[in-house]
C-alpha cells in the first residue's frame, strides 16, 4: 500500500470518527473530544507521511515537533476529560478559578490543530525529497578539536558546579526558588551563568555525537554518563530538562550514527520519559501534595496545563479588550530579534512578551522571582489570532524542514551532526516560548561555543601537542541493520 494512500485512509479513519461522536455521543465533553480525536489524527498522519516503511521510528526534527505540539496539546485536553470536565484545586490556578466550560476548552484546543496542521504541511512540503534518519560523518574531529571538547565540557561542567555550590542562594524552599538561586548576583554574572549552562549543553551534544560515531565501542559511557547526571539531578544539582536533554541527544545520535530505532522501542522509551517527567515535575512542585495527583500527574499543575492557561487567559483578555493588542504588537512580532541585543548595549532591562504578561497581570508572582513559559498558541492569540497560527507554524514548519533536508542532502560532519541534534532537542522551545526563541540561543550559547573549541583546537595545534590523528570513522555497514 503506498504512502499516500495510508494517509488517506488515517484521514477517512479520523473523520468517521469525528462523525460517529456527534452522532452517538450526548456527553457534554463532545466539544473536547473532538479536537483530541482530531490531532491524533493529525499525529497518526505525520507519521505515515515521515515513517520509511521499514518497521523503523522516523526520528527527525519534524515528527519530534509535532509530536512536540501534541503532548502539549493533548495532555491538557486529557486531564480535563480525567477530570470530568472540572478542574481542581491543585490544577493551575488560573484555571481553577475560571473553570472554564467544554465549549471554551474545545475552542482552544482547535487551535492546537490548526497550529499543528499548518506546520505539517510546511514542513512536509519544505522537506521532500530528503526523506530518511542517518548519516555518516566521514571527517571526524581532529585530535586537537576533540582534546578541546572534552576539556571544555569538562572545565565548564565544574565552574557552574562550583557556582551553584559556592554562590546560589541555599537550600531553596521551594521548586520555584531552584530557578531563582542567581538573581541575587550582578546582572553580567547571571548572564555567564546561564550562557555557560547552555553552552556546556550544547558542548556534551556534540561529544554524545563523537561518542555515537563509535557506539558499540562507547556506548558504556555514554550509559555511565546518563546515570551519573540522573544522580546528579536526584541530587539537586542538575535539573531534569538538562538530564531528558542528553537521553534524547543519546538517542537521537544513535539514530543518525549507528542504528535506525524501531518505532515501538522509540515509543516505549518516549512513554516512560514523558512518565518520568510529569513524576518529577509533580514530586518536586507540590511536594507532600504530589500524591493528591492523578497518573501522569493528571489534576495537577503542570508545564503543559500553564501553556495552555496562557492561552486561555490571553484569548479571555483579547476579547473583553483588556489586552491592546496594537500597544504590544512591537514585543509580539520583534521580540525574539531585540533579545540578540545585550541588556547593557539597550540601556534598559529586556522585556519579552512573557515577562510583560507576567509582570503585568501577576505582579505578586513576578516579585517573587517567578515566570512563565509563554507558548506559541498565547502568542498568535496576543498578536492577529488565527492569522498569526498559520504563519507562525508555517515558518517554524519551514525552518525545520530545510534544516532536514539541507542535513540529510550534503556530507556529513561532527558539528553539522550535533547541530541537527541540538535543534531536534530544543525544537520544543519554539513551541513552548515563543516562534524565534532559539534565534538567540544560537547566537548566544551554540556559535560561541563552537567558537570557543575552534579557538582552543587552534592553540593546541600551535603549540605542536594537536596531532593530525583522525579520531576512528564510524563503521557504517552496522546502520543498515534495523535493532
């Protein structure tokens, strides 16, 4: 059966039974339903479009956002279905005080189909023709190059291990106060601190990439590793994004170095990630009240459940008219280009469209040095509304699909490898945040980071102690077995 006739077929499938639920349902929780049953379909659709008919999971930066969108569309969605329509004391706050009704939370939710619909079909037609999930990297990094990585992952991993110990505020009270432990520093010091975090993630990328071009021979490490940062987590000095980040930065290379995942594995593995998560997330932001939760923390409040009060909360004030759209339109649409201006060349502190949000309608939580993941659907729904959900995920769409195409259809290399992975890793932050949210992060933490090897590796070689030794090719005849 070919590929576009199984996607006919996903989509006859999700509109029968889109039909069958208004015909044979009178729950009140039709208006929810719906949209739910209809970006599974959309997900089911992505996949076949993507998936290579081989058995094998099509693990690239398009599948892994839209699955991206529907966790963060669906989880909510469920929870409130779990619930009985109803939300409760230890869901967010702003939605228990509204309680919306099904009418309102279904509206919401068709724009995470339309957000999701209008990606895929950038994305898709942006990435034809460079279908496929592996590459071989035949320059590996020289001898100098690669002394400069570890080194460099291994001198920042110990400066942001000695700021935390030596200069973050003491046994945080809360979960809140772990995210807030530097603001009590000089204004240049909280940047290096978070700059270098994320550099060093960036950095242990592309290390789990060299490593992944020698799996079989590497792999203990690359186990080894994981399970010291899950301590380091466990410990409280890690944070759990960082942790999820390298287990899907090991697989993801592997995926594209060694062997293709089947697509069952990979839905395993993604499965119980998505159960560590919320558990963690649940353990950590209710404490004693973590076991008031549903599975999957379902009734409490959770990253996926702020997104979507956000959306919730901007698409209320937009209609009443508490929010004027045209005396935020410069946050909304310049934002993420003004944030690769540093705060000291502007002469005044930087005012994204999540902190105007938070600072302006929850000023008690903004003083106590909280903030808010904003995302895509809050961020259309404050700018132009459906208009602003087409573009928006068409760009990203776009983006993401030449991103693929351009790897998938030119030689292989170390750096090209770990950038495609870093994107795959924190693709979710344009969803999350807002559209062009990794386009300082790039300019930022990833090409200094690159920057600063490059330099180091020169130095080396300078001094005579960089040899001209390849680090050993991978072995590519072991990719086309399927594991």
């Amino acid at each position: 059966m070919s590929r576009s006739i199984r996607v006919a077929l996903a989509l006859v499938l999700g509109l029968l039974a889109e039909a069958a639920l208004f015909t044979l349902s009178g729950s009140e929780l039709v208006p929810v339903i719906a949209p739910v049953i209809a970006m599974l379909s959309l997900g089911l659709v992505a996949y076949l479009l993507a998936a290579q008919g081989d058995g094998t999971a099509p693990l690239e930066v398009g599948t892994m956002y839209c699955a991206v969108v529907l966790i963060y569309g669906l989880y909510p969605l469920v929870a409130y279905l779990v619930l009985g329509g109803l939300y409760t004391p230890i869901s967010d706050a702003r939605l228990f005080g509204a309680q919306p009704d099904p009418e309102t939370v279904g509206r919401l939710a068709w724009y995470y189909f339309i957000y999701l619909a209008s990606f895929m079909v950038a994305y898709f037609a942006t990435r034809r023709g460079a279908a496929g999930s592996h590459v071989v990297v035949r320059q590996p990094l020289d001898s100098a190059t690669l002394v400069s990585l570890v080194a460099s992952v291994l001198a920042l991993r110990a400066v942001l291990l000695v700021a935390i110990v030596m200069f973050a505020d003491a046994a945080p009270d809360d979960y809140l106060a772990t995210y807030t432990r530097f603001n009590h520093l000089p204004l240049l010091a909280q940047q290096l601190l978070a700059h270098a975090s994320g550099m060093v993630l960036f950095l242990e990328i592309a290390l789990m990439v060299v490593l992944a071009q020698q799996w079989l021979r590497f792999r203990w490490i690359i186990i080894l590793w994981i399970a010291a940062e899950f301590a380091m987590t466990a410990g409280g000095l890690g944070a759990r994004t960082e942790l999820f980040v390298l287990v899907l930065a090991a697989l993801l290379a592997r995926q594209l170095l060694f062997r293709r995942a089947r697509t069952f594995t990979v839905a395993a593995i993604g499965s119980v990630a998505l159960v560590a998560f919320a558990a963690l997330g649940v353990v950590r932001a209710l404490g004693e009240f973590a076991s008031e939760a549903g599975p999957l923390g379902v009734g409490s409040a959770s990253e996926f459940d702020s997104l979507f009060a956000n959306a919730y909360d901007i698409d209320r004030m937009t209609g009443s008219g508490e929010i004027d759209r045209a005396g935020i339109s410069g946050m909304i649409y310049f934002g993420d280009i003004l944030a690769l201006v540093p705060q000291q060349v502007l002469g005044t502190e930087k005012f994204s469209v999540a902190t105007w949000y938070v600072t302006t309608y929850y000023p008690e939580f903004a003083d106590a040095g909280g903030g808010l993941a904003f995302g895509a659907i809050a961020e259309s729904l404050a700018g132009a509304g459906i208009v602003d959900l087409v573009w928006r995920a068409a760009l990203v769409g776009f983006l993401f699909g030449w991103a693929h195409r351009y790897v998938m259809l030119h030689p292989a290399t170390t750096w090209r490898t770990a950038l495609y992975v870093w994107l795959v890793c924190f693709s979710y932050q344009a969803f999350r945040s807002t559209t062009l949210a990794l386009l300082p992060v790039i300019f930022f933490r990833v090409l200094p980071g690159m920057g600063m090897i490059a330099l180091i590796a020169l130095l080396l070689r300078g001094t005579g102690r960089g040899g001209r030794d390849r680090v050993a090719d991978a072995r590519p005849a072991s990719a086309a077995r399927g594991s």
